[in-house]
C-alpha cells in the first residue's frame, strides 16, 4: 500500500521533515524527537550514527538542538529527502 500512495501524498509534520531526528542511542515513545534546523547544511551531510551523535553534541552544546513532538509542525518543513543525511526513525 506504502508503494500505491507515496508519491501521491505525504505527511505534513516534523516526524517527515529532512531536518528531525531521534536521538541514534533511544528515544521515549512520543515526544522525543529534535529538531535540527539551526543546523540544516551539517545535518544534511551526517551518515552514520556516530556523525548525529557528534551533531547531537555540538548542537546541544552551541544551544541550537530543540526537543519537539512528532506531530508539529513549523515553516522551515521541508519534506524527507533521502537524498542526504542520516536520519534514525
């Protein structure tokens, strides 16, 4: 069914953005997931688990990783590419 529909609609929220992930090591069941869109141009550029790990740190540390809901949304969504990074769902 995924197949049938994915190029004919997708959905709007931050669990679909190119810019959010969980963290790589856990995450509670709802409301665990951070945002990375302060720093969009290093995220797009993570490949494995121990690069998010080491954006997890450095945005942590400069103050820009923000903790969001799955289902919110916010005027920077840009839609999933696979195309870069390394996102963990």
């Amino acid at each position: 069914m995924k197949e049938k529909i994915s190029n004919l609609f997708h959905f709007k929220l931050c669990l679909s953005c190119s810019y959010s992930s969980f963290h790589p090591v856990g995450n509670s069941l709802f409301g665990g997931l951070f945002c990375f869109k302060n720093n969009k141009e290093k995220f797009k550029t993570v490949a494995d688990k121990g690069e998010l790990m080491d954006l997890f740190d450095l945005s942590r540390k400069e103050g820009s990783l923000i903790n969001i809901q799955e289902t919110f949304l916010c005027e920077e969504y840009e839609c999933l590419n696979q195309s870069y990074g390394y996102k963990t769902l």
